[in-house]
C-alpha cells in the first residue's frame, strides 16, 4: 500500500500539472480570441488602416480592464506600438522589441498562433501571441498577452488531490 501510495501520488501531481497548463493555456487562447475579434470590429470601423497609437493605447487599456490581462501590440518588424501597461516598458522591465522566439515562430515560420514561456528575471510566465490582421488579410501586428500563472492555485489543487489521496490510504491502511 506504501508504494502504491508513492506510485499513485506521482501520477497524479503529474496529471494535476498537466491539467492545470492545459486549462491555463485554453484560458489564454479564449482571450486571445476575444481580444482579437473585439479589435477587428473597431477597425472596421475605421476608415484608414494606419494603426493610431492613442486609439490603440487606449482600446488596450479598456480591454485589459475587461478581459483582467496585459495587452501588447507589437508592429510587423517586432517593435511595440502600444501596451495596456506603458510602464513595464517605460521603466526597461521589458525590451519594448517582440520576444525572439516568438518574432521568429510569427513571422518566419508563419504561424497564426504562438504560446511558450518567457521570463522576467527569475519569474516564468506564458505569453501568447497572434497574428493581427486588416481587411485586407495583411499583418499590420502581432498582439500578445502575458499570462502570468497563478502559482497558488496549482499549490492548492496539488494540496487538496494529494490529501484525499492521503485520506484513502489511510483508511486502506487502517484496515
């Protein structure tokens, strides 16, 4: 029943790890979307499709309030053109130049989509970006969303999986 109990209590920390990424990495994909098609319907309403640095700024800023995220655009070349969070940027937290990885995956390898890990420092943390595209189907930038994982909540969840675990098998023991 011990090793058992070892064996058993592996595999789920694991499976609790899988499902937490999993579920992060759906969350963020679901306000990705979001994001995305809120900012395709507010310009289509513009006229010009030159991006406006204030009216980005700003729409970024009232979606980061809604959708509770940080919100960056970046040019075609990588270069950030706004960000629901000016500061991490204004005070160098953050290069104001896209992530290379990413720039690499969006722009070389075409992919429409991107999620990984970056790193601020020692502090990790998934970061997802896409493709933002005018009427035209033309790139006119790459939104991207940090995703800053709740490290808590997979504590938690670890906690709580691993104590009934603990639970039956006390009660296995017992018998």
């Amino acid at each position: 029943l011990l090793i058992s109990l070892v064996v058993v209590g592996l595999g789920i920390n694991n499976y609790v790890i899988t499902q937490f990424n999993r579920k992060n990495k759906l969350a963020i994909n679901e306000k990705l979307n979001s994001i995305l098609t809120e900012l395709r319907v507010r310009f289509e309403e513009q006229e010009e499709d030159v991006l406006d640095e204030n009216y980005i700024s700003y729409l970024l800023r009232s979606f980061s309030n809604v959708f509770f995220t940080d919100i960056n655009l970046y040019s075609p070349n990588g270069t950030l053109i706004a960000s629901s969070r000016e500061s991490v940027y204004n005070e160098g937290l953050l290069s104001r130049q896209m992530d290379p990885e990413a720039f690499y995956e969006m722009t070389l390898r075409m992919q429409p989509r991107y999620i990984h890990q970056e790193k601020i420092g020692d502090f990790s943390y998934l970061s997802a970006y896409a493709a933002f595209r005018n009427g035209n189907n033309e790139i006119i930038g790459y939104l991207n969303l940090p995703y800053f994982l709740r490290q808590k909540e997979l504590g938690e969840e670890l906690a709580s999986s691993l104590l009934a675990l603990i639970n039956i098998y006390s009660l296995l023991i017992a018998v």
